[in-house]
C-alpha cells in the first residue's frame, strides 16, 4: 500500500462521485473522479497508481464491464483492486472486480472497504466521529 496514492472514483452521477470523493477525503483519503470508464482510463494514464478503484456498472461512453475488460489488458493496471458501486448486484458478480458495494453506499462500508486497500494520508481528527 501506498500512503500517497489515490482512490479513483468512477461514476456517471455526478452528485454521487462527489459525495464518495468528500466522504474519502474527510476521513484523509486523496481522490481522484471520472464521469465514465473511458475517462477512468485516461486518468489512469495521467495520475500515480491508485491503491483502489471504486467503479459504477451503469454509464454512457463507456461502462463500468467494458471498463474492467480494459483494464485488465493492461498489464500495468490489471493488479489494481476495482471494487463495483452498483445497484445492479447481479451484474456485479460476474464483473470480475476485487469487491462490491451496494448503492445507496453505507458510509461505514465505504470507508472499511477503502481502509482495506489504501492509507489514510492523515487521521480524522478524534472528535471526527463525535456528533
């Protein structure tokens, strides 16, 4: 694991891609967003590794399937974690990803996932969770 890498987020839906970034980054995360697989891949291409990839199903220009099936061609990207954000359950279990989260996103799932795979750049802050 990597202290400095990111967690890229890839969704259509913009309100969410954001909401996941802001949860990630408020509990010390670095993120970076793509509107659909194949911006996803040219961010790939553009940032330093991510340590996870979390991945919508469902997008236009390119869909989060197709996104995995390029990904996994590409020998320097095909060991990144992809955990699938998706509605769609059935569809992500035959996706090939790493892990599946379900939408509407649990916070505490999210960031249990995320923690499995990525450091924090910095610890929340203790009266973070106070409230």
């Amino acid at each position: 694991m990597n202290a400095m890498s990111a967690v890229l987020v890839i969704d259509d839906n913009r309100d969410i891609r954001e909401a996941i970034q802001s949860a990630l980054e408020d509990e010390g995360y670095a993120t970076e967003g793509a509107a659909n697989g194949r911006e996803g891949l040219d961010r790939l291409q553009a940032m330093a590794r991510p340590c996870l990839i979390l991945l919508d199903l469902m997008m236009p220009v390119m869909t989060g399937i197709e996104f995995l099936e390029a990904l996994n061609a590409e020998p320097a990207f095909a060991e990144i974690p992809v955990v699938i954000v998706s509605a769609y359950d059935r569809l992500a279990q035959t996706a090939g990803a790493t892990g599946f989260l379900p939408k509407p996103i649990d916070l505490h799932d999210l960031t249990h996932t995320v923690s499995r795979y990525c450091t924090a750049r910095t610890a929340p802050s203790p009266d973070a969770s106070a409230g």
